[in-house]
C-alpha cells in the first residue's frame, strides 16, 4: 500500500496507541510504529557560506493536550529565518462523540 494512501492500514481499538508512523527510504529500508507521542525531522543537504551541511527543514510533531485533543503540527525550517514556521495543524477529538468533523485542518502560517 503506498504510504500517501487515504485508508487506515488498521482498525484502531480504544487500548492501543494515539498515533501511527510509516516511513520508507530508498533500498526498501521501512520503519512503522504506534505511540502516544511523534517528532520527526526531515534533514536535507544545503551548501552555507561554502559549507555542505545537513539541515532539518521539515518536523512533524504529535501530541495529545491536556483536554484529550490529539494535535499534529507541521513546521519548516530555514537557516535564514530566526525560527521556524508552522505550517499546518491537524486536530481530532477521538473520545468526542459529539463531534461531526474527523479532523480539523488548519492551514495559517505561523510561528509555533
């Protein structure tokens, strides 16, 4: 299944994790996993005042807050900015019965 597919790989119960991450890299190199917490960077090679380095442009970061939201934000990262930039935020309320909207998109750019 590609990883961009729109389907869950598996019904989740109430006892298990809070979030799921798939990861593929060239060479078949796979990682998955459930947890209750995510951060991951996406580093990439720039070239800086002559230098090649590797730089952390992209983090995706996932929680859950104190009123049971579970939360995932999307920042970039520049070394030309004095801090990074969130780019999305991703909001659920599994326990809400109430609520009519599986997730809530928000798109504004702004600082964390």
């Amino acid at each position: 299944m590609p990883l961009n597919s729109p389907r869950p790989v598996a019904h989740v119960s109430a006892d298990r994790n809070l979030f799921q991450i798939r990861c593929e890299a060239e060479e078949g190199n796979r990682f998955g996993v459930q947890t209750d917490s995510i951060a991951v960077t996406l580093g990439q090679r720039v070239l800086r005042d002559g230098v090649l380095e590797m730089w952390d442009s992209v983090g995706v970061y996932a929680k859950q807050d104190p009123e049971g939201v579970l939360i995932v934000e999307v920042l970039v990262f520049n070394p030309e900015w004095d801090e990074p930039l969130r780019i999305a935020c991703i909001r659920s309320r599994p326990e809400d019965k109430s609520s009519l909207t599986p997730l809530v998109c928000g798109l504004d750019h702004s600082a964390p």
